[in-house]
C-alpha cells in the first residue's frame, strides 16, 4: 500500500487537501521569533503575518533538519506503507539534503519500505496542480509508477507565472539580484516571474505598471489553458481585489474555466511579499524565459 504526500509549499487549500485524502508536510517558518509552520491555511491568520510585514517585519524560511523527516515518515513505514512524496521545486530549498540524508538511514531500518519523491519543478499554485492530478490517478487506482510517468509529461504543461508588488523581498530572499531589484524598483517595472524546466525562478517577460502585468497574467491564462478540466488557480498575497480582477479578466473570455481562488501562505509570501498575484494553469508547455 502506498499514501500519497505533499508538502504545504504547493498550498493546496487544506479544504481541498481533505477532500482529496491528502497527507502533508508542514514547511515552517519564523516571523518575529517565533516558528510557525504552514497549515495550507486550515488556522492560519493571514491578516497578521501580512500586516506583521508591510510594518517592517522579516520573515524567514528554513529547511527541515534529517530527524524531523525521519519523524513524519516512520509511522508510515512501520505501518507497512509506501510513500509517494510529490514535492515543491527542489532547487529552491536545501531541504531536500536533509530528506535525502533521512531516507538513506531509513532504508537500513525499513528495507522493504520505499519513498518515491517526486518533483514539481514549481512552486506554490505550480505544484498544487499536479498534487491534484496525482491525487485524481490515485482515486482512480494508479500505482506510484504510473502516476510519476503521468507527472513527468504534466509537469511539463504546468504554467506559473506571478507579478510581485515590490521586488525587494526577492532580493532579500536571494531570488533576485540586488541590482536587478533596485532597477525594477526606479523603473517602475513589473517583471512576470515564472519557473523554467529545472525549478529556478526567471523572468518570463518586463511590463511597465501593476494594471499592465495583472492584465498580463489573465491573458496568458486565457490564451494558453490547454485544458478546462484542470483548476485554473488565482492566488494572491493580501491582494484580494487585484487577484479578483485577474480572476473576472479571465471568467470574461473563458467562462468554463474552473478557476479557484486562495491566498498566498506564510512561507511563499515570506520571500515574494505581500501584493503578489499569480496564476497557475495547464498550458502546452513551460513558457520560456527571457535570457
């Protein structure tokens, strides 16, 4: 028998988790000093961690150290469980060190047990797509090695693309270069962001003015969704009426879009900050960056 996991960097909504019977790993995150971890937001106040910021505060992230991986994947494996782990962008996170490190000293204790790790090569929205369409081949009786065969195509029909409100929590982060944020900042510009085939962050395309790039967003989803059945997400970072706007752009010229809208949580929105807006889609393929 295999369960299937996540983590809370695809922020899935925890409603939508449950009703998929999905398990998943709490990524953590400290605000003011204290550590938190990210619930998909079944109890999370996100008027305060947002407030906290635009006031000055630094959040930050931090990796999951060996033992608190061995500790959420040994009762699995001594229920006798199989694990398929599908996961946020590993090169986003050194994260993945300390898993790799705990699966191989679980594999002397449990040998008979296996953890298949897949990943999204995304992020937030990007990943939440394709834990959805493996949890879907799931429901419908997949194994793990048909459900990864799936992925490996669908992963690479996955669009995220998003448009910051200020580009210096990137910087902060060491998403972007401080160079390139204080330019965008002078010149007013708001990059779409995206991740390319290997899970890096990117620039898809500059655009001058946050109506221009919320635009942007909305006709990307419109020109490029390839696939109606599949959610269509709108996500934002305590910016609810800009991310509606996004979502009725798009209702406008594809009203069957299923389209399901969400916040930002803690943990993604510690290093793109309050006033993002994405979009996350299933398109024919990855968009290509600028180089």
């Amino acid at each position: 028998m295999s369960v299937l996991l996540c983590d809370s960097n695809c922020e899935l909504w925890y409603e939508r988790a449950e009703e998929l019977r999905l398990d998943y790993i709490s990524m953590p995150y400290y605000l003011e000093g204290e550590v938190c971890y990210y619930d998909l937001g079944k109890n999370t106040d996100f008027r305060k961690f947002y407030d906290a910021v635009r006031a000055g505060a630094i959040p930050k992230t931090q990796a999951l150290n060996p033992e608190e991986y061995k500790e959420i994947l040994t009762p699995y494996f001594e229920r006798g469980e199989d694990v398929l782990y599908v996961s946020f962008s590993h090169k986003m996170s050194g994260t993945f060190q300390s898993l790799q490190i705990a699966l191989n000293e679980l594999k002397e204790r449990y040998p008979d047990r296996k953890c298949t790790v897949f990943n999204t090569n995304s992020i937030s929205a990007g990943a939440a797509l394709q834990v959805e369409q493996a949890a879907r081949l799931k429901s419908q009786g997949a194994t793990d090695e048909e459900i990864v065969a799936y992925l490996t195509e669908f992963t690479n029909q996955t669009t995220l693309c998003f448009v910051v409100d200020d580009l210096m929590h990137l910087k902060r982060g060491g998403r972007l270069s401080s160079a390139a944020a204080v330019a965008g900042t002078i010149l007013a510009l708001k990059p779409i962001l995206t991740t390319d085939a290997e899970g890096g962050l990117c620039v898809l395309t500059k655009i001058s003015g946050k109506k221009k790039a919320l635009t942007t967003l909305a006709n990307k989803v419109i020109d490029e969704l390839t696939d109606e059945t599949c959610t269509v997400f709108v996500i934002d970072a305590d910016a609810k009426e800009d991310g509606d706007r996004v979502r009725d752009l798009i209702l406008q010229k594809r009203p069957n879009a299923k389209i399901f809208r969400q916040p930002i949580g803690p943990v993604v929105g510690s290093h793109c900050g309050p006033g993002t807006v994405g979009v996350a889609y299933a398109s024919a393929s990855r968009p290509i960056p600028l180089k």
